[in-house]
C-alpha cells in the first residue's frame, strides 16, 4: 500500500497500473484458496471448535464471499491511498444503511438465513462499488480472468481434491479424539492449498512470484535511481 500511495504521488502511471494490477491478482489468488477452505472445511471445523453443524453450516455458506471481503478490504486501502476517502466513507454510509435496512426487513422473517443474505449482499456491494471507483481513478483496465478467472478456476480444482481428501480422512474426522481430528483437518487443509497453488502457479501466480523476488533483488538500485523506477519484472497482460 505505501508504494501504490507513492507511486500516485509522483504520477508514475506504468508503476501504479502494475502495483494495482499484482495487488488485484494476488488478492485474487489467496482469497480464493480461503473461500474455498471455508467451503470445504468449514463444517467438520465447526464441529470440532463448537461442536455444532449448525455454525459449520454458515461458515460454508460465508465462504465464497471470503473473496469479496478480501478484495474490499485491499481495494478500500488502495482508495485511501490514492486520495479516495470521500468515496470509501460514501460507500460505507450506504453500505451502512443497506445493512440497517436488509436486517429490519430479513432478520424478522428468515432469522441467521436472512442475516447471511445481508453480509453476501452488503460484501458483494462494497466490493463492486470499490473496485469500480478504484479502476475509474487509476484508469486500469478490467483484466477478469487475471484477477477472477484464474482463481476461480484454481478454487474449483481444489475445492475438488478438497472433497476428496474429506472422503479419505473421513474416518479420523468422524474419530472422538480431537488431536485425531485437528491433525485430519491441518492435513486436508494443506493438502487442499497445496493443489490450488499448484494449479494457480502456471496461470499467473509463479509470474508474480518470480516479479516480485526481481524486484526485491534490484530495489536498491531503484533506490539510487529513483526516475528510473518501475515495477520491474512484470510482464504485462497475459
């Protein structure tokens, strides 16, 4: 975040689009995985920290909106450093009121299912209205399968090993030992994270991940030459 504030101070636009641009993508990637830890295990984790399905049951159902927390979080801190308080305090007051109205109106007739509705509906709001003002001040350009397609895809394949892996270990989770049954979980949660970065690695992620060593490695020399600064190692669009 301090360099995309930096970057918008000095009006260098190549580096402000690329830090955006790898912010966007990578928050894509991680958040993805969450959502779809969440979807998978949430319920067995549940039990095992509440001892209630009920609460697993939620927890499945919060997690595809993980990625929309987690892109309008990043989103609501690029904004601010960009000179963008005004519309992130606007947002939040209508979010603010969407969430008063949605719990008046669904929590009364549905209880904890209305309720969910307003956080699916609210983090879906946010989100869409900061990263459309977000893109409209920097000038960037939407790149959906960078920062949604392919980490969609990466949760589905995992979120598939995910469900086999719960099939497996089925028989430690169901076990009345609880280390028995956290050590099950840690092992198809890694397991489950591991086919996903995998999976993420050849669309995009292994390219920012190799960017960023780059930049790591020359960012002294970018400290001398401070004109000649820029978000070296990105390759662009794909």
């Amino acid at each position: 975040m301090p360099e995309i504030t930096q970057a918008h101070i000095r009006g260098e636009r190549a580096r402000l689009d690329c830090l955006l641009d790898r912010m966007l993508r990578l928050t894509g990637c991680f958040s993805a995985l969450a959502g779809a830890l969440f979807w998978v295990w949430g319920e067995p984790l549940a039990l095992l920290l509440y001892h209630s399905q009920e609460a697993g049951f939620y927890l499945r159902v919060l997690g595809p909106a993980m990625p929309l927390m987690y892109l309008e979080s990043m989103v609501d801190g690029a904004m601010k450093g960009m000179g963008e308080q005004k519309a992130v305090f606007r947002y939040s007051l209508w979010d603010a009121v969407l969430r008063i109205a949605g719990v008046l109106l669904l929590l009364p007739r549905w209880g904890m299912k209305g309720f969910l509705w307003v956080i699916l509906l609210s983090s879906a709001y946010t989100c869409q209205m900061n990263t459309a003002r977000l893109l409209h001040v920097s000038g960037l350009k939407p790149r959906l399968w960078r920062w949604l397609g392919a980490p969609a895809l990466a949760a589905l394949v995992s979120a598939g090993a995910g469900e086999g892996l719960r099939t497996l270990l089925a028989g430690w989770l169901g076990s009345g030992s609880t280390p028995t049954r956290l050590a099950a979980l840690c092992a198809g949660g890694f397991g489950m994270a591991a086919v996903c970065l995998a999976v993420q690695w050849p669309l995009g992620l292994g390219e920012e991940v190799r960017a960023i060593l780059r930049t790591e490695k020359s960012r002294r020399e970018q400290q001398k030459s401070p004109e000649n600064r820029n978000c070296s190692g990105h390759r662009g669009e794909n």
